[in-house]
C-alpha cells in the first residue's frame, strides 16, 4: 500500500470513495476543499509501521487545524503539537489526552502559558530564556505541581534537504545553542519549572531520508549533551519532522522504509542509553497533503496575448501554498480536470482565481483538456496549508467549505463563510451623530 492511499481510490481519480467530485461540488459549492479519510488513514498507517515503535507521532495542528482531521488522526494514535490557545482547545475537544499535547511557538502570551499548566499538558516548548522566567513567574505556576517544559534549541549546526530552515541559522525560533550552554545557572534558579527534555525543528519538506537520519543523530546527540552540560534529566526528545510531500515535477516522495530502517539504527543506541526518555515526531504536511483536494469552479476561459487563462472561483485566497512551496520559481501542484479522462487532448491553461492580483496564479501552463465555463478543475495534494496559511479575507471572499468523505459518506466539517459572518465581527461608526 503506498503512503498516498492510491490503491484505496476508485478506478478515477475524480471520485472520493465513490461519490464523484461532481456530485460533491454540486451539493456543497465551490470553492471546496475536499478530505479523504481512508487516504489519511493509510497515509499515518504508513508512516506508523515505518517508525521504531519507540517513537510517539505528534500531529501538527497548523497544517490543517480543523478539529475533525485532528480528531480521525488521533483515533488512529497521534498526539497533538499545538502552537495557540485555539489549537489547544481544538486539541483537547479532538479528544487528545492532555499528556499527548505539546505545545510551541515563539510568541506565547501568559493565557497561553497558562492554559497550558491549567490543562496538564505533556510539556511546554519553551522557546527563549525570557519566556523560561515568565512562565516560572506566572502565579498558575506557582500554585500546583512543577511545570513541565522542553528547551526548544536552536543548534550550531545547519541542515541540507530543507525546503525551509527552522535551525541552525538566525531564527526567532529557540535558545542558540552557545547561549543555552552558557545558562545553567539561570535555569538552575527556576522554581516552578521542571526542564525535562529538549525540542529541536531543523526545518520542513524534506524528502530526502537521509536528510532526516542525519538530523536526527545530530539531535539525539545535542539533546544528550546539553541535558549532560546543563544538569537536567533526559524524559522527552522531540527531534522535529518536517517530512516532505512531492508537489513538483522532478520530486519524488519519501522512502519511508529506508527512513524508518535508518531512524531504528540511529535510536535504539540512544534508547539504550536512555530508557525512560520518550521520543517524538512532530508531522504536519506529511500526514494531511495526500488527503486534501481543493476543488474550484471555472467561470470563464479567456485569451491574453497568446495565452489561455481559466478564471475560477477561488484561488490563492484560499491555497497559497499552491504558488510554490519554499521556492521562488513558480511551480504547479498537480491539477487536473474534474469531470474530463486525461486520455483526450491537453492544452496549456494558466488557472487563476478571482483575485484582484497579478499573483492570484494557482497553476501556470498546466496542461488540461479543453475547460470551459462551469467546469471543475481539482488541485491535488492540497490537505495541508490551504485556508491555514492563505489570505482568506482578501476582498472579503472568505474561506470555504470543508468537506471530509469517511466510509463513503460526505460530512460538512466546515461551514463557509458567509456575509454575514465576515460583518459580524465589524462596528460601524454613527458618524452622523449629532455628538460628532
């Protein structure tokens, strides 16, 4: 079984365990995002059976937050990585035991830290010496049990293989590792902190094995002598995640049983040595993208100076990771025709959205069968960084609707926003009152 669930899918690629995109577009509109839940299923079980058992899969809310994707992964077995006070909650409400949720980010606020301690998380990734105090000051803290906290390091060493360096470079993210080395009296004083572990995030989409096997050595290694340096005991390592998915041309996926058997040589001396220390893998993209696809509408087909345009729908309003992940060369996701066979005759199509913008190019001369007005176009691979990470009031079009397909059956899991909704939060100035 491949990691992408293909041998799950019906004989078209247009249909989602058995209802056709079509029917799906028409019952619930475009623009339309669209999940697969035995595609993510098969997705984490890959993953799963690739890992040493030793190590614990966390899911990272922030590629696709919504609470019945976290919810379906975490009936399969992963925990939670959180990095707001929405996540959290939409975390616990998924039904992820507080012991299972980490929580991260470099710009927490006391209600944040707070929530944190008063939910009894599994650790707190605390990303600088300032928020070490903060935290160790807050009077929640100081009134149970002592908190406790993973040191985020930000690593004298680089990474290769990174579609985006998190590590090993200037970053907001972290303590440096030299300045972490030079604090052990600081941490020393804390009172209401219990240090019991060490998080590092070198960066995402990589897909190359190795990559991730170098990491994570590196890491085990970091995160064993700085706890040696430091004084503090070794229960919890995340060492990141970050594994990629092949959006591009000339990509190809990760090879996870080469990962997994690289991961089980590199661990098990670790575990050895530390037998009590729990290991984690924090993934987002990897185990959300296969699942997704964001479904627009075309309403009209134009020509420009040679070239044919498909105006849709929707856009980069709603997927701009669809511009080109981590790379400053337009590169198309993988798009195809909702409702045409491939097998007739394809033409180059720049598919747009209804944006206001130059930039609004979802796919650049991608080539299609003949689209005209009210045809369906599917961009694939698109579970992971869609309304999450897009600008979705930018001329007030709001976000879509979200829709997952789970043992054949079609659930709304998100409303679309409506016009009403994107007002309701406005205030209008009276400025004809008789007091201006």
């Amino acid at each position: 079984m491949t990691a992408d669930g293909s041998d799950l899918m019906t004989s078209s690629k247009n249909f989602v365990q058995g209802n056709a995109i079509s029917e799906l577009a028409d019952q619930f509109g475009t623009p339309l995002f669209v999940y697969d839940s035995d595609v993510l299923a098969a997705t984490y079980r890959a993953l799963r059976d690739a890992l040493p058992r030793t190590v614990d899969v966390f899911y990272s809310l922030k590629a696709n937050p919504n609470v019945s994707v976290c919810a379906l992964l975490h009936s399969f077995g992963a925990g939670a990585e959180v990095s707001s006070f929405a996540e959290l909650v939409t975390a616990l409400r998924a039904g992820v035991a507080p012991e299972d949720i980490i929580f991260l980010g470099p710009g927490k606020d006391e209600r944040e830290l707070a929530a944190c301690v008063e939910a009894g998380i599994h650790a707190i990734v605390c990303e600088s010496l300032d928020e070490l105090d903060l935290l160790d000051s807050l009077p929640v803290a100081a009134s149970g049990d002592v908190v406790p906290v993973l040191i985020r390091v930000n690593p004298a060493f680089g990474t290769k293989g990174s579609g985006l360096a998190m590590g090993g470079k200037p970053r907001q993210f972290g303590i440096d590792e030299a300045e972490l080395r030079r604090s052990k009296h600081r941490i020393a004083a804390l009172r209401n902190i219990r240090v019991m572990g060490v998080h590092v995030y070198m960066g995402t989409r990589f897909l190359n094995h190795e990559d991730v096997i170098h990491n994570t050595q590196r890491i085990l290694a970091l995160a064993e002598d700085v706890a040696g340096q430091l004084g503090f005991p070794l229960e919890t390592v995340d060492f990141g995640g970050g594994l990629g998915v092949a959006y591009f041309d000339n990509e190809e996926d990760m090879d996870l049983d080469a990962l997994g058997a690289g991961l089980t040589e590199v661990l098990s001396p670790f575990s050895l040595r530390n037998p009590n220390c729990r290991m984690i893998m924090e993934l987002g993209r990897f185990l959300t993208a296969m699942a997704g696809t964001y479904v627009v509408r075309a309403r009209y087909v134009k020509e420009s100076m040679g070239e044919s345009f498909v105006v849709a729908d929707g856009g980069t309003n709603h997927h701009m990771a669809a511009v080109g992940v981590g790379s400053f060369v337009k590169r198309n996701f993988p798009v195809r025709h909702a409702e045409k066979s491939e097998a007739e005759e394809l033409r180059p199509y720049n598919v747009t959205g209804p944006l206001c913008t130059p930039n609004d190019v979802v796919a650049k001369k991608v080539r299609l069968p003949t689209v005209r007005p009210g045809d369906l176009l599917a961009v694939e691979r698109s579970g992971a960084y869609g309304p999450t990470a897009s600008p979705g009031l930018f001329l007030s079009h709001g976000f879509p609707a979200e829709v997952m397909v789970h043992k054949g059956q079609a659930h709304l899991i998100r409303d679309r926003d409506t016009t009403e909704d994107l007002l309701a939060r406005q205030h209008l100035v009276n400025f004809h009152s008789a007091s201006g």
